[in-house]
C-alpha cells in the first residue's frame, strides 16, 4: 500500500475511478477502462458502473483484511513446514514490528477505499437514477465505510477521518490530514452503521443469488462486531454490550432456510455452492476469468514438494496425486503444538475441511506440516484456480458474536456455543455448560480458532475478548504485557516525513 496521500491525490487530480463495467451482478462485471464524474452524473449505467466498482476494488483486499485479522495470532507461528519463509508474515506472527519494518506499507490503500466510497456518497444522489435504488446503494456504501474504517481502527487507533471526496490536489486542508483520535473515529463508524440501517429500512432480506453486495443483515452483524470492541475496549460498557447483543439477536431470530449454518461445514466454501448459500452474509467474490484469490497460495506446496509429501503416515496418496495442479510455495506453516490441539479427537468437519496434515513419504512418515485446503478452488484444464469466495461475515459469526455479547454481560452463551458445536462434531458432541465468563470466553475463543482458520478472525477475537486473553494465548517470546504498543501497527518515518500533521503511533 502506498501512503494515503498520493492515492488520494491521484483519484483527485484524475476525478475518474479504475472501475467495473455495469452489470446487476458482480461475476458478470468485466474491467472497462475509467469513467467520469460528469459521465455519471448524465448516465445511470456509468452511475452504475461507479458503485459496482466499489466491490471490484475489494477483490484486491482480502489478503489484507486475512493478515491484519489473523497473521498475529496463534495460528501461523513457527510452522514445520516451509519452502521459503515469508519474511513479511513472519515479522507479523512474531510481532517483530518497528518504524523500520512497517507492515502494509502503513494504510493508504485503505484511503483508496475511503475515497471511492466517498465519491459514490457523494456523487450517487445526483444521478439519474431511480430513487429507490439510489437509497439501496448508499445503505450499501455507508456500511462498507464503516466496515473498513472499523477495520483500520483497530489496526492503527486514531486515523485521518476523510469522509468527502478529495476535490483538488491544491487544498492543503484536503490532501494533509492529522490523525483523528480513536474515539471520533468509532462516533463515524456508528455514524455509518445506523446510516446505512436507516436507508436500508425494516427489511432484511437476504440475497437469493450470491452474497456478495453489502445488505441490511450485513450492517447489523457490523453494528454486534463493533458494539463489542466499544464495550470493551471505549468505554461503552454494559450499555454498548447490550446494543451489540440486541443487534446480533435481530440476526439470529431470522435464521430459516435462507439464513443459517450449513450442516456440510465444506459446502460455505465450495465455489459450485455460491448461489443462495444460507451461511453466507457478505463475501467477496472471485470467479474463473476475472480475479482469484491468490494470497493462500502461500499455505499450499509447489510441484516438486508435492510428489514428495502424502496426506497419510505411508507412502500414498501424495499430495500430487491428490492435488495435481497446485504448484504454489509454503511460506507460511503451522507448528505442532497447534497441528495437536486442532486434530484432537473427537474428529471436527471444520478441521478436516480447513487443511490436511502431510507426512513424509520416506519412513518413519513424520509430520511435515498442513496443506490449507479451504479455499483450494477448483481446476480449470491442468490449472488450479482460486475462485472460492472470501467470507467476511457468516451465520457463524452472528452465533460466536452473540455468544461474546451474552457472556460479557454475565449472561448464559451456551446455546450459541451448542449450536457450532453440533455442526462440527455432530449429534454426540458434548454440550458446552455456562461457566464463569472467564469459562465461557475461553470456549467461544476455542470455537473462534476452529471455525475460522484463513478466515482472518482470531486475532481480532482475541483483542475483542480483551488484552488478558491475547497474554494467555499468544507465545510470550513475541507477545506479553511488555508489548503493549504492539496491539496497534506504526507508521514509516516516510509517512510522517510526507505528512507533516501526522504523528507515530504512541509506543514507537
């Protein structure tokens, strides 16, 4: 990511946006070249293809919303198995993060979000279009602001607030910002949040094809998300907890036949399986021929390793003859520890349709790492292709999110606890019993872990739950309370030295 500034400038000074042609579904939209500002403001198919392209610029995100969720926690750290280590994903897991190494390249690739979102806020209500679909565009937009601004909150505390487009690369005022402090920054998301359920309206309907635009339910598993953080970590308190508790509750009261978990913990990501699937609330979508999701590549094998390693303690079936077109590189591994715990009996779908363990095909068969097979995609020809979709929110995170709410509030979660257990370990699972909160919070994080591998939730889960858990959980080489400033990332020397308003990250 380059720094906000010169992304912004660059959108400003051009006033046109990289965008999408326009179609009424995003795996039908192809790249078209740019367009205009007055184009849209005369045309309601340029209109169109300004907001389709707020979702095509999300394709380019997942791995950072994966990372920025995930590479921090427990479950990627000093792996058994890799070709060549990522150097960049290991400074994450080992939290060996500084001004001279920043991650992401600080956030301005987020500002390129921010600033399209703005200019579709902005310009949607001067177009032609029908009013009604004006409406269903901007409750879509405000809760994607909201979402990646939540996102950067959490990442970096007090952030520039930029909510118009940016007009000029004349304005000082517009193209230098100072960071503006963590708590106006969570007023905004709320803002956003309760913006985009107004304009949404009292319906929450769900997408019968696939769920890969922003919709009210959408909004509301946000509003839990962020109601939480703020209860735990702002100051809100029971007051906040209740309003995430009262929102998730919205949610789960609709579960039926187009909402809730799938009994095949595989068929959520499974790329014949988009159209309609119950557990889906929003992802982002890739398709054959237009983007895949390439960043998991790194938890795969290249040819050559392949023939060498099989998927059980003999000398077959190898991962070749499984797999015959993955060709990629390990450089990301799980350690044996954690290969232990997430593979102790009794056996869990999510588990054996999340990775595979593979051996050495050479005695004595050792242990030498996994193969992450969740988003695996399908093949094309001799070609793997990685078009599974990239989940932000399912029906399993309404559960483990109310599950959060009730037992911060002292409240019994072993229903929501219960119900992911029976998806994963079937009808002899053992049924969770309320605890003290300390119990309870400790089992929702152990479902959190098993549920949502690659998914980039653990760490957020572990920083929700608050900063004893992510102690008590985290190798204290990397990670204890002398780290403190680590739970936010800092920013390079060259920003602050582009930006003179901003100033580094307290604790850097």
């Amino acid at each position: 990511m380059k720094h906000n500034k010169f992304l912004i400038l660059t959108g400003a000074f051009l006033l046109m946006l990289s965008v999408l042609s326009c179609t009424k579904k995003l795996d039908e939209v192809v790249p078209q070249d740019t367009i205009s500002k007055d184009q849209a403001l005369k045309d309601p198919n340029a209109a169109r293809t300004l907001y389709h392209g707020v979702y095509g610029l999300f394709r380019s995100y997942s791995g950072t919303f994966f990372q920025l969720g995930e590479m921090r926690s427990d479950i990627w750290v000093d792996g058994l198995f890799t070709e060549s280590v990522d150097g960049g994903l290991q400074n994450l897991y080992r939290h060996n993060i500084s001004t001279l190494n920043v991650p992401f390249t600080n956030w301005g690739g987020f500002y390129n979000l921010i600033y399209n979102f703005n200019n579709v806020i902005k310009i949607i209500p001067q177009t032609p279009l029908p009013d009604a679909e004006k409406t269903r565009i901007l409750a879509e937009v405000y809760g994607l602001r909201a979402y990646v601004y939540y996102t950067m909150l959490k990442t970096w505390g007090a952030v520039p607030l930029n909510t118009e487009p940016v007009e000029t690369i004349n304005n000082t005022a517009e193209t230098y910002k100072p960071r503006t402090a963590a708590d106006s920054i969570m007023i905004q998301i709320k803002s956003d949040i309760e913006q985009s359920l107004q304009l949404f309206g009292s319906a929450n309907t769900l997408s019968t094809a696939k769920r890969v635009y922003w919709s009210r339910v959408a909004s509301l598993v946000l509003k839990g998300d962020v109601f939480i953080w703020s209860g735990t970590h702002m100051g809100g308190g029971t007051t906040d907890l209740t309003t995430a508790k009262n929102a998730l509750q919205e949610v789960r009261d609709l579960q039926g036949s187009s909402l809730g978990l799938q009994a095949n913990y595989a068929h959520i990501f499974d790329p014949t399986r988009k159209v309609n699937n119950s557990e889906i609330i929003f992802a982002i979508n890739y398709e054959l021929q237009q983007a895949q999701n390439g960043i998991f590549g790194s938890f795969l094998v290249n040819s050559i390793q392949a023939g060498t390693l099989s998927f059980t303690q003999a000398p077959t079936p190898t991962v070749s003859s499984v797999y015959p077109y993955v060709n990629s590189a390990n450089r990301v591994g799980m350690n044996q520890a954690m290969i232990n715990r997430l593979t102790a009996l009794p056996a869990d779908q999510r588990i054996s349709n999340t990775f595979r363990v593979m051996y050495s095909t050479a005695p004595p068969h050792a242990i030498r790492g996994i193969l992450l097979t969740k988003y695996i995609g399908t093949t094309a020809g001799t070609s793997q292709i990685y078009n599974n979709d990239y989940p932000i929110y399912r029906y399993a995170d309404v559960l483990l999110l109310l599950a959060e709410a009730k037992a911060k509030l002292g409240e019994d979660p072993s229903a929501e606890i219960n119900a992911i257990r029976l998806r994963a370990y079937g009808a002899g699972y053992t049924p969770y019993v309320n605890g003290s909160i300390t119990e309870n919070m400790n089992a929702i994080l152990e479902e959190y872990l098993k549920e949502f591998i690659a998914e980039g939730k653990r760490w957020w889960a572990l920083r929700r739950a608050g900063d004893s858990y992510v102690y008590a959980n985290l190798n204290p080489t990397y990670f204890s309370p002398a780290s403190t400033a680590k739970f936010l990332l800092p920013l390079s020397q060259g920003m602050l030295t582009a930006d003179p308003l901003l100033t580094q990250t307290s604790g850097y």
